[in-house]
C-alpha cells in the first residue's frame, strides 16, 4: 500500500487511460479543495469504455468528495482522466492517492 499527495497546477491533466501499473487492487482519490468551479478543469471524469469522449460520470475536486478504482485485471471497465486544468484562475488541484496493491505485485509511484 502507497499514499501520494498531489498539487496539480495550471495546464495539469491525464489524458484517458487505465492505471496498468494497477492490475488488481484499488486506488482511492480523496480530493481537498474548498471551492471549484468546473470551467477550472480538473475534473475526474470516468470514461465509457467504448468511447473515451463520453463520461458516466463526473468527480469534482472538492472536499468531501472522493472517486476510487477498483481493479480486477479488466482494463476496458477503467478508462477515465482529468481534464485539463485552466490558467483562468490561479488554483491548484490537491489530492491524495492511496493505493493498494494484490500481494506480490511491484508498487510503481505515480
């Protein structure tokens, strides 16, 4: 099991993927920011499988709000990204990532 904090700034974002270095366990995103707003980017958005522009759902950064992937070796069930964080406002994006890994598996720090 790892933790890693985050502080994502202007421009910052994921492109869609899956966490391969993720082949079974989990991963929580706890987020702690007081306020966004969504033209800020910076949104976690998990992906339809078959089509990576469209969201099932959508996670803001906000505090009280988490997202969590749980993996069970199925790549095309975990596509998703982060957009694109804007350089409207001078923000950053705070998170932490607690990971935990199937024993045996090699932990790789993001």
């Amino acid at each position: 099991m790892e933790a890693v904090a985050f502080r994502s700034g202007r421009d910052a974002h994921y492109l869609p993927h899956v966490d391969a270095s993720l082949p079974r366990g989990f991963r929580l995103i706890v987020y702690f920011n007081a306020r966004w707003e969504a033209d800020w980017g910076g949104l976690f958005r998990i992906l339809d499988p078959c089509d990576h522009c469209k969201a099932h759902h959508t996670v803001f950064p906000l505090v009280g709000n988490a997202s969590m992937i749980v993996r069970d070796g199925h790549y095309e069930d975990t596509w998703h990204e982060v957009t694109r964080l804007s350089g409207k406002e001078v923000v950053t994006r705070n998170t932490l990532n607690i990971t935990y890994y199937e024993p045996g598996t090699t932990s790789t720090v993001q």
